[in-house]
C-alpha cells in the first residue's frame, strides 16, 4: 500500500532522514518533561543525537539568552527549543523540496529562508516556558506558540504564492485566474480557521481534569494537534488530486503529486517511527538490554 511506503520508508534520502530526526526530536521532548528512560540501545542513541543537536544549535544559546536580557527580559532558554527548531525546520525544508520538485524554485527558496526564521523565532519564545510548569498558561503557550508560527509561516507563503504562482497554480488546478486579493484571501481564511480551531481545542483541553494532572499536558496536546493536522492534510489531498488528475491518469499517481498529501504523510510519519522507537525500546528493557 502507497500510504504505508510512504510512512515507513519514502523515496528519497532525505525523507528517510527526516523521519528518523523528527522521531528523535519528538522523543527528546517528551524526555526533558518525563525525565524518564529507554531500552539501554536507545537511551544512548538519543543521548548522542541529543549531543549533536546541542553541537550543531547550542552554541546559539548564550547568545540568545544575551539578547533576550539585552531587551529587559528575564527569560532564559530550556533545552528543548532546538528540538521544537529541529521539527518545525523538517516541516519547512518538506514543504521548500514540494516546491522544489515541481520547478518553483523562487517559491521552494522563500519557503525555506522564510520558514526557518519564523521557525526559530518560535522555537526560541517556546523555550523560553519550562516543560513541566504547573501554570496552565505556560501549558497553553508551549502549544500554541509552535501553532501560532506555523500560522505566520503558512501567510508568508500563501502571500509570496498570489504575488508570484497564482496563473502558474490556475493552469494546474483548471480554474480562471484569480485576483491577488481572491487567492490570499483563500488561504488566509483557511490557515486561519484551522490555528483558531487548534487554539480553541487546546484551551478547551485543558479545563480537562485528566488533561491537567498530566506531566506536560502542552506537550501532549501539540503533539495531538499535529496529528490531526496530519490527518486533515491527508484528507485534503483527495480534494486537490480531483482538480490536477489527468484524464488518463490514476487516482493514486495523482493524490501523491498533491503537495497537502506528501506533506501529511511526513508529518504521519514522524508519529509512527516514534511508535516503532518506543515499541523497540520496551521490548530491549523488557529482555533487560
């Protein structure tokens, strides 16, 4: 099956790369708040990768914590801001080789130079928040500020797209050419209502009793967010693949040319090489490994 190809192992190196990042940033998140352990073979693993991320991103911290005092706040950075950077850039650099691939290069460009700074920006301000604060707005931010980047990532794009794609994406979808004003409006409205209805379901979720005695309730609802959100990607692939399929053309050869499905299944993926990490790592414990 297509979809499952495209979960466990996509074409590509560098999908395959980002799955197995992703999974282990996931993973080291929920680590920091858990403070709990793997099977020895993937606690060393993550240890290491964790070493790397810090080599490569944590040389920014001091200065970052610099700044943020330079501008009369108090805050300092936890540790798992380079993760949250690590995982919104996969999503960045996922969307910039869509582009890529179908010959857009001035928009793969701007998505990648675009997205990896508001990606940073948002990474910062959420590691700024401890993981295990009890105070349910600092809860509440952990969550929504990694959605709220995503939003502010996701309107650059959709404006960088009517300025410069709009005839190029009628020709490809079969429809009139819209005005500048029609095609931002378009995606606006619907980046928009989807941030709103993740903020009002994270909000909602945590007056949740059962929501609230866990350990890093912001963790888990983001984490649950960004699976629906997987799955609506998926979802609105089939919508897509009925405006671009060709007369002669399969359904399936075109619902994997849309870029909401290919992006859905990376995101999907993420989520199930953490389950196939986690599953591993508890049958190595379970032997005593």
């Amino acid at each position: 099956m297509e979809l499952i190809k495209q979960l466990v192992w996509p074409p590509g190196l560098e999908g395959k790369i980002a799955r197995l990042l992703g999974a282990c940033s996931a993973i080291a998140i929920f680590r920091y708040g858990l403070n709990s352990g793997l099977g020895s073979a993937f606690q060393l693993l993550l240890e290491y990768y964790d070493r790397a991320v810090g080599l490569v991103l944590g040389w920014a911290t001091p200065y970052i914590d610099w700044g943020l005092a330079r501008v009369g706040w108090n805050l300092s950075l936890h540790p798992q801001w380079k993760h949250i950077l690590v995982l919104m850039c996969i999503y960045v650099l996922r969307n910039s080789l869509i582009s890529y691939g179908a010959n857009d290069r001035g928009i793969g460009h701007f998505e990648l130079v675009w997205g990896v700074t508001v990606a940073l920006v948002a990474s910062i301000a959420a590691g700024t928040i401890p993981l295990t604060s009890e105070d349910r707005i600092a809860q509440f931010l952990i969550a929504a500020i990694p959605v709220g980047g995503i939003w502010a990532y996701e309107i650059g794009d959709v404006a960088w797209r009517a300025t410069f794609y709009r005839e190029r994406a009628a020709r490809i979808y079969n429809r009139p050419t819209p005005t500048w004003w029609a095609y931002f409006e378009g995606g606006l409205r619907g980046t928009t209502v989807r941030t709103l209805i993740g903020i009002a379901l994270l909000a909602v979720a945590l007056q949740v009793p059962a929501v609230q005695k866990l350990r890093v309730p912001g963790v888990v609802l983001l984490a649950s967010l960004v699976l629906i959100q997987a799955l609506n990607f998926l979802r609105m692939g089939l919508s897509d693949a009925k405006s671009i399929r060709q007369p002669d053309e399969s359904w399936r050869s075109a619902y994997w040319r849309t870029g909401v499905a290919k992006i859905g299944a990376a995101m999907l993926g993420v989520f199930l090489w953490v389950g196939v990490i986690l599953v591993s790592s508890a049958g190595l414990k379970f032997f005593g490994l």
